[in-house]
C-alpha cells in the first residue's frame, strides 16, 4: 500500500512526520511503514514543500505460518517497494533512503490498535 501526502504552506512546520527529511520506519507486530520525502519536479514537490510517501507492508499469514519470516525480511520488502518509487519518481537523493534495508533507521514502535469495545484506561 503507498499513500502520498502535500504538505501545505499553511500547515505548522512541527506536523509529525511531515518535512522531517529523514526517512522514519514504524514497526507494529508484522506491520512495517517507511516514510519519506520526495522533493522531484515530477511530482511538483519543492524542497518547501515535498510530498509525503509512507510504504506500508501488512503481512497477512496463516496460523500455519507462523513466525517464519523475520522482522529483517519485512523491512527489506518494504524498503525495496520505498526505494523503486522513489527512484521511479525521480526524488532527490532517493528521498533519502539508505541503498539498503540495513541503513534504515531503528523503527519506532507503535502501539496495536485496540480491538472495537475495549473499555479506555
């Protein structure tokens, strides 16, 4: 799944994840995202105002499965699908993805969602 967002000229400088320059990776349970900036001309994106991409890989495996493929194996898949569209979209310095799965940063881990009806704390 990809989605892209503009950051507008009017939204604050501090909107999380927007602007940040570095890619940032999240990791939740088999669920990984990398975002990045894309500034291309392209794409119409400026260094002021780059274009938001977040890659996201769901794993969705059978009881059977298991725990086969390990966390590396998802950031790698997610990672390569990352850099060949930012490549694809001509992003300066590749958005500023490592060349490799190994140069991304340590993700931040997100909370699961809680499932529909928990009571809040």
């Amino acid at each position: 799944m990809f989605t892209a967002y503009s950051k507008h000229a009017a939204l604050p400088a501090d909107l999380p994840g927007v602007g940040a320059g570095d890619a940032h990776l999240s990791v939740r349970r088999k669920d990984v995202d990398l975002t990045f900036d894309c500034v291309s001309s392209r794409v119409g994106s400026t260094q002021d105002i780059p274009l938001q991409i977040t890659v996201a890989f769901q794993a969705r495996t059978g009881e059977s499965e298991g725990e086969a493929v390990p966390a590396q194996d998802y950031r790698a898949v997610t990672h390569s699908a990352a850099l060949a569209v930012a490549k694809e979209l001509g992003c300066v310095n590749d958005g500023g993805l490592p060349a490799d799965a190994a140069g991304l940063p340590e993700p931040v881990p997100t909370a699961s969602p809680k499932p529909s009806g928990s009571p809040s704390p």
